[in-house]
C-alpha cells in the first residue's frame, strides 16, 4: 500500500484515528488464535457511519482488503489481517445506545463488551443470556459476527436467537439496515439471521438491536465429582432424558480440573476423572424440584460427591473457576490451541473417548472441557509452537478429532466459527454444494471480495499462501 | 409449453403423477390468498429427489418456471402459479422418518401435516411448538418455507427456532445439505436458516430435520372479556411489562367475536368490544401463580368478565374457537382478505386504532385478530372481489394500514410471507438496499430465475404483467 493511498485513508478518518507504525500494527497482527499472525498496512479506527463508507469504497476503487474487528477475543482467526489489509477497529462504539423496556429490547453500538451489557440490562430486571468464556472483554459486534455461543446455550440459546436487528455497512458502502423491534418478520429473505455468524465478511456492523427476556428469578448451582470419565457422560445423557433443560451443563475433564486449580486453588477432586458444573434457573419451587431430580440422577450415575452451592457467592466462584479453563490451561504449556468440535448430545460419550484416543495415539496432551448440554466440547491441545514436531502432532490430533465429529453428524465449529482455523475442514462438513452456495453469496454481495477475504473458505487463492494449514504451524 | 416438452417431464415423472387436464390444473391454479389465480401448464407429484432433480435440470435447458408447494395454505400467494409453470406438489411426501428421543429431534419429510406431527411427538412427551390457524391441514415443508408464526410464538418462538437441518434440491439440480443435530453449528454461512423463510424460491425442500422440546407439565387457559377495546390492549402491555411470558397472547375484537359467535354457538360475548384468550404453561406451581397474576393485571384494566378454563376440554373449545377466526369470518362475505401486519408490541393499542380509522375512512368491514402478545395483528377485510369499486376501497385501506405499520416500526408480514400479494410493498418495508441484496442473492442461485420466479420481488418484469397490484383486483 503506497503512501498516497495511506494519506486517503487518513484523510477520511483523521490522523488520530489512523496508525501505521510497526509497534501499532503488531498490536492488530494477530486474534485470540494461536499461531496465525500477519501484520496490517495499517489501524484505522473510525468514527461514523460516513467515514466507514468511504473507506469501504476506497477499498473498492484501490482494491485493497478491509479486515473489521472488536476486542479480538476470537478463536478462528477471524480477525487476523489479510494480504494489503487495513484493519478497522470498531471497540470506540462503545455505547449502550437504549433500554426499551416496554418491548424488551436494547439497542447497541458493536464495541460494547458483552458482560457490560448484561451488567447493564439486568438493573432493569432483564436478562442478555449469551455468555461466551470471554465475556468480560469480548465485544457484541464480534459476537453476532461469529454467533458466539457460551455456557447457557443449551436452554437459552446462542447469540442469534437474540437478535432483533442490524445496520451494516455493505462491501458497495452502503448501509443495509434488517430486522427491527417486531417480535416476528418474514418480510423477504431473512437477511438479518444471515449476517449473524458470517464472520466479519458480508459488511461492518454498526449498530445492532437485541432481544432481552425477564431475568430468572433464582438459580441453583450443582457439582458433581466423578471417578469415571463414562459416569460423567451417562450424567449428562439421564438429564437430557428426564426432560429437565439446566441452563448450564458444564463438563471438565481431570487435566483441565488440575489446571484450574493450580491457577485457583478453590478445592477441586485433582484426582476425579471429569466433573460436572449444573445450573437450573426459573420461577418458583420448581427450580428447587429440577435440582433434585438432577441430583438423583448424577447419583444413579455413580457421582462421588455432589452438592448444591450454598449461596449465590459460592455459585459464581465455581463458574467462574468453569470460566477461567481456558486461561487456567493456557498456563500449563507456551501455545493453547482451543477448539470446538460439537456432536449430537447422543455422541458425547463417544467423542469425549475420541479425543482421549486422539491425545494418546498423537503423544500430545489434551485438556478437554465444555458444554456438555449441547455436545459443544472444547479440546485443548497444551503444546509449543516452537517444537515443529509437537505442532505437527498437535494438527494431526486435531485432524483426527475432526474427521470422528464429521462422522458422528457432528460439525467442526460449534460457537468459535470457521474462519482461518478451520476453512480447510469446511468442505469436508458441509459439502461442496454448501461452499459452493456460499462462495456465489459472498461473489454477489462483495464483488471484489474486499471484505476480510479468505475468512471461511477462498474466493481467489491469493490469501491462501499466508494461511495455508501447513503455515498454522 | 409444447407436447414435446411435456412429454419430457412426464417420462422423469411418470404418467401416474402428471396432470395436465384443466380441471386438474385449475385444482392447483390458487392457495388460500384470495383473488390471485393462475393455471400452471401442468402438475407433478415427484416421487424421489432423483426426479426432481431431473425436473429442475430440465427446467433450465428449456426455461420452464417450477413453483413447488404443499398443502397450499398460504395466505401472501406464494404457490400462486406464474407463467409457463408446473406446479411441483409435495403433499405425498408425508413420512415422519424419525424421532429420535435421545437428541430430541424428529425427522420428517415436507409433506408432512403439522397438526399431525405435533400429536405424534406428544407420544414420547415432546413437544413441536408452531401452531400456524392452518395447522390441521398445512404442512411442514410450506411452514418452513414461509417461516410459519402461529399462537404460541410469543414464548415459544416460530417456524425457524425449531428447524435444525434441511435437505434441498438447489436451482441447478444438486441437493444441498444444511445443518444437523447438532444444537450449536457455526461452520460457514447459516445456509439452513437463509432457507427457512424463502417461500420456495432457492430450491424444493426434500426433508426436514426438527428440533423438539420437553412438553410442558400443565397449562392453564384464561378468557377476559372487555368493553372497551383500549382495555384489552392496556392489558396486553400489562402482561408484557409483568416479564411473565405467557405462552399465548390473543386478540379478538368485536366483530370477530361475532362471526365466531355465528359460526360456534359457545358463548362468547356478543357486545364485547375485545376479548382476550390467555394461556401459560410450564412445570409446578409457577403456572398457577402467574395466572393469578394475570388475572389480577386484567381486572385492574377493567375486564368485564374473566375465568380460569375448568378443565383441558373447556381450553381446548376455547383455543379451537379462536383458531376458526378466520374460517368464522370468510363466510360472512364472499371474499376475506386477511393481512397480518405486524408492530413493535408497544405499538399495539395504536396499530389497533388505525386499523379500526382504515375501516372507517375507506368504508369497508374489517374484523381484527391476532397473536397480541408477539403485536401481530390480522387486520381481515370482509368483502367481495365482484364488487370492484368495494374491492378498490379495501386495497387502499390495505395501503393505509401497512403505511401504518410502517411508520411505527412494524414489518408488512409477520409470519405469512411476502409471496405475490405483499411485493410491492417490500422496499418500503425493508430499503432499497435490502432488496437488492436479496435480487442479488437469487440471481446468484437461480441464474435462470426458474424457481418460484416474481414471489418476494421481481428479477424480471415478466411476472408483473399476471400479478401486479392492480390485477389483485
């Protein structure tokens, strides 16, 4: 990118809001992503709707590619720049904008960090229930872009079922404006469902409006210990079974209990082989009811120790401490690579032996953890990208968890997205027509393919040298 | 279309399942939107996803248009005929092939009766939430296909909450595959929920992959009467604001009452100006609870007259009673127009007095119901197409009430479809960009534009000439 062009862009956003030096473009290099980094020509942070717009058509015009992110929290690399990228930083538009308690809505710019916002709308006795891990830094714009999911999807849903409407800066710079406060809109294709979890590649979020439902009144928090990985499976299966939806059914495998407490020391079972984190929340005497029906059956299922949280203080330090396993494994070993292989509920028994078998025949460690409710586990490799060796039996772990969860009628991307990480599994899970579909839908919206191209799967091959699965490594 | 060519589809599909007699085609020459009318060249009932394939393959060597459709419930005309069509059915494709009571998913094919479905998962306890009025005869294909709402969407959500994965023959004859079991999937473009509300424009829905939930414990139905209509829609506010979520809101206003009335002989109050049907559900004690809440938020909006249903069969005539609103209605004149605009929730007691100044302005009957608690209306105008000068006052009072709705933030179809009898209104509700995105969406799918061409908007002006507004009339 010449210096010409470089002085267009600053002009259109202002020398404050433009950065280009090597320390700054270093900052934008890379994701929440292990591994993937590529330096930007430059950090843009615009203002307003106007400037974006510009930008977008001077992207056209130049012919050079606009890479948008928020805080960066991603797992897929999503927001890793491009060849001749800029990055557009949205995190400045950050404002709750309104509180519409008469429809149950909150109207917000993409930079506000998702914990924030629940923080905010429960003053008012509401409820944002989507709560990625990294809910306290990640921001709301990357949560539609990737449709983050979190640790209450499997009776609230994911990020999607909470969104009402969008304004979007287009790949031609204009602004696409879908959904709004209707609780229920069919008119035309449901463009505003289809913006969510398009990673960042369809346009520039700059505005989003969500649903919020009534805050539950109470909640209650279980442990439970197991010595057999198998009991803790079987748990999860008699709970789905006996018709109860926990808002939160976490499950924690031995490496990943060790870790978090190294890092928290809050008296975890090191020895136990997985644990089970479950929430029931509602209205009434109900909730106390679902609890020990959940108990029961944890204790047909051979629990070794169960118990309820004592109090609200007590419930938020255990799911905090679930919160904290990423961080906590990410202590253990110098790169962290997290995934996100999700199967039919039915499944999990069978994939959480999977990825033991996985770890074995690869000689790598895994930690394993995640939303046992949903079939969404998060396999861990705890590994050194510095030892090209380990790294390559690391992907070959990976590779073998993936093609397993395909042949389970799982998918390969659960909440995380596909991104970079994952692109060259796509085809494989969803089918060529489907890519096909997609790459024609992509072809038709940005002609040019401006807009973090190379995310998901290739248009034109030219972003594939960079990241290419080979230099993952 | 020439012999020639007929005798083509009529060798993909064999002589037993092609009708091309006028008697046939004029069975298949309407759905349930009133006035529009079309005879299709021929009729098809394919009997595998080879021939359609084949059928769609040969459509775009010979440009022949393909409208697929179910059991033809629709209200917006989407499985109208256009011209040089056949009109492919698929209401003999009606097999539950699965459910599956550990994922809680129930497999069907599109042909399948909705009303039929729901009593079949009820046998393991499950439960499929969409109730569309038309739920004893429509189908599930045609339900995803528009997106279908219904009387419990208010807690329960619609059509598209409850699809998990489609199969689809695209416009180029390859079966796309979208979704699966999974409870979270985030791996590429959401392709299967871009599907579900496309009215039968990307491609012929072969099967159907569906999400059940545990079905509630108990349920109890409530019946308030009210003199003034202000009242009912002050109550509705009430109930929203209380963050109880009842799972069903409806309205019902005088002259619906009447015409029920007529047609039922059960009771209802003949000089009500509004009546509301509440129902909620759930587990334990909480349900009983939040209708004496709610009961206690009517009385305070003066209802009239409000009781609890005595048991499930008392619900049950009080539910069917409702659900033959619009049946009720179409007999007393010859032509019933029933619309569904759709407004923020807050926005309902004003929605309900402009449609009530729409039948005065433009001296037309117009009797009102709908889903109250979502804020979707069924504005439903009694007529007679054979009167051309009543007729032309009915369309505009049709205009006022979606310039209405428009203006306060609402959409022109809440779950009926866009179809034919609501394009024109489209880029108003939605923006220009928005409809291009679609057109560009389509084009990029449908190159040939053979797949239920002119419904949702137009490519080519070819349609228009059969179905522009004017020849609604």
């Amino acid at each position: 990118m010449n210096s010409f062009l470089k002085d267009k862009i600053k002009k259109i956003v202002g020398i404050d809001n433009y950065f280009d030096s090597l320390e700054d473009k270093l900052c934008y290099s890379y994701d929440g992503t292990p591994i993937f980094q590529h330096l930007p020509e430059a950090v843009v942070f615009p203002e307003n709707e106007e400037q974006i717009s510009l930008i977008v058509k001077l992207a056209n015009q130049e012919k050079f590619n606009i890479v948008p992110r928020g805080a960066g929290t991603g797992l897929s690399g999503g927001a890793i720049p491009v060849e001749n990228s800029i990055v557009l930083v949205m995190t400045k538009w950050n404002n709750i904008l309104e509180v519409d308690t008469q429809n149950l809505t909150a109207t917000v710019q993409p930079g506000v960090v998702t914990g924030i916002l629940q923080k905010e709308v429960e003053k008012y006795g509401l409820f944002y229930p989507p709560d990625p891990g990294s809910l306290t830094v990640c921001t709301i714009g990357g949560n539609i872009a990737n449709n983050a999911g979190g640790l209450r999807g499997l009776k609230y849903g994911v990020t999607k079922n909470y969104v009402l409407g969008t304004e979007i800066i287009l790949p031609d710079g204009e602004l696409l404006r879908t959904g709004g406060k209707n609780m229920k809109d069919v008119a035309g294709y449901n463009l505003r469902d289809f913006i969510v979890g398009s990673e960042g590649t369809l346009g520039i979020i700059t505005k989003i409006l969500l649903r919020l439902i009534p805050k539950p009144q109470q909640s209650i928090t279980m442990l439970a210990y197991f010595d057999k990985l198998a009991d803790s499976a079987k748990s999860v299966s008699g709970v789905i079974a006996s018709h109860i939806v926990p808002s939160m059914m976490e499950f924690l495998d031995n490496t990943t209990i060790n870790c978090i407490e190294d890092y928290t020391n809050i008296g975890l079972p090191r020895n136990s082989e997985a644990i089970l984190l479950i929430e029931v929340d509602g209205w009434g005497s109900i909730v106390e009811e679902d609890a020990e029906t959940i108990i029961n059956i944890l204790k047909k299922n051979n629990t070794s120790f169960v118990r309820k949280a004592a109090n609200d203080e007590e419930a938020l330090t255990l799911k905090t401490a679930r919160r904290s396993a990423f961080s906590a494994l990410a202590r253990r070993r110098p790169t962290t690579i997290l995934e996100d292989a999700t199967v039919p509920r039915s499944e999990l028994p069978v994939m959480i032996e999977k990825v033991t078998e996985a770890a074995r025949n690869f000689n790598v460690t895994f930690g394993n953890f995640g939303h046992a409710g949903d079939g969404n586990l998060h396999p861990t490799c705890l590994t050194d990208e510095r030892d090209n060796d380990e790294i390559t039996r690391a992907h070959k772990a990976f590779d073998f968890i993936f093609n397993e969860t395909i042949k389970l009628g799982g998918t390969i991307t659960g909440e995380h997205g596909t991104g970079l990480a994952k692109k060259h599994f796509l085809e494989k899970a969803v089918g060529i027509p489907a890519v096909e579909m997609m790459k024609r839908i992509k072809s038709a919206i940005d002609p040019n393919n401006i807009i973090n191209p190379g995310k998901i799967f290739s248009i034109s091959p030219r972003c594939e040298e960079y990241f290419s699965v080979g230099n993952r490594r």
